[in-house]
C-alpha cells in the first residue's frame, strides 16, 4: 500500500495557508481600510462615495470581494488619490492580540523596482 503524503492546509483559493497576508484581496483591503481610517471616514461614507454598498465595502475590506477595475477606480476617486495608491503597502499595524502586522507582501511586490521577466511571447 503506497504511503500517503499529508499536504499542507489550503485557502478557498487554493494557495497554502501560511499566516501571511499574502492574497491580493487581503492586501488590498487592508490597504483601502487603513486608507478609509486615515481619511476619517465610515465604511458607509466610503461606499457612498464610491456608488456602493456599504456590505460591499466590508466584504472587500476583509479580502472576501474581488472588485473590478472599474470599482477601484471609483473608490481611488473617493479618496481623491490616484489608482496606484491603493496598492502602495501599509505601515505596520499592532492588532488587538497585540502582535505587530507588517505592510501586505502582495503591495510590496507590486511596487518592486526589480525587473520581471516576460512570461509572454518573445519577440524575433
């Protein structure tokens, strides 16, 4: 009988859980929700101003919504900030177990200078 290997636990998504906030979903709401704090606004007075609702608003706050384009756009415009700031990371937070939370990896790498290769066709 072959040996089973245990694989690790896995995210709705697929992805290995590990503890980091490494969804994109997570990360950008994290983002839009420190940006919301900042601004001193309510999630309702965010949605409002973004054309949506305020249950919407929560559940991409929490990395449960996937927003369109479009979407983002409207919710950078609330702010009145331009689209790339939603992916710029975040301070480090302290949560309330009192652990410290570090900028979400997924805007670190957005905003990385370092050069990708291509994975498209290559030009001859």
């Amino acid at each position: 009988m072959p040996t089973r290997i245990p694989h690790p636990p896995t995210s709705v998504s697929g992805q290995p859980k590990t503890g980091k906030p490494s969804d994109p979903r997570r990360a950008l709401g994290q983002r839009i929700k420190a940006l919301r704090r900042e601004h001193q606004l309510t999630q309702e007075d965010l949605a409002e101003g973004s054309g949506m609702f305020r249950t919407y608003m929560s559940r991409i706050e929490s990395g449960q919504a996937n927003p369109t384009l479009t979407m983002l756009h409207d919710i950078a415009a609330a702010f009145n900030i331009d689209i790339g700031e939603l992916f710029v990371p975040t301070e480090p937070t302290v949560t309330r177990t009192g652990t410290q939370r570090t900028a979400p990896a997924v805007a670190q790498r957005v905003v990385s200078p370092k050069p990708r290769l291509s994975r498209g066709r290559v030009s001859r």
